[in-house]
C-alpha cells in the first residue's frame, strides 16, 4: 500500500534569491517566495537524492528538507478511490 500511495515527497529549500529559482524535473512548484521554495516531487519518475542533487548544484542551498506527502492527501486519496 505504501508503494501505491506515497509517490510524493515535498521538499523545502531555503536558497540565495539573488539568483533565479531553476526548477528541476518531475517536480512542481507549491511555493516560492523570499528564497524558500517548496516543492512536491513525483518519486515515482525521479529520486528525491537526484532533485536534492540538481538544486545543491544549480543554487547556494541554505537549508533543505524532505518530508513525505501529508497522511490527510494520502487518506482523501483512499477514501476518493474506494468511493468511501
């Protein structure tokens, strides 16, 4: 069940914002303001270590953190399948 459900991470990077946010594949912007940007990424098509990869890359990385897609999306998403 855990492999059908949690195929998102959500990953929150505090970044210098002099320079232009570059949003890395298989992701999608939640959030971006003030040089914190809040991302969900679809584990399924990249691993969480490649986007964490490409960002520390491609901008100066503060703070980065990874948490798992919220249990309440993760229940609705059950409860929406099963007509429940």
């Amino acid at each position: 069940m855990k492999e059908k459900y949690n195929t998102t991470s959500v990953l929150t990077v505090d970044y210098d914002a002099s320079h232009d946010f570059i949003m890395p594949e298989h992701t999608e912007m939640l959030y971006n303001e003030n040089g914190r940007a809040v991302l969900s990424i679809d584990t399924e098509k990249t691993p969480v270590s490649h986007v964490v990869s490409f960002l520390t890359q491609a901008l100066t990385v503060f703070d980065i953190s990874v948490q798992p897609r919220p249990i309440e999306e993760i229940i609705a998403e059950i409860y929406e399948e099963f007509s429940i």
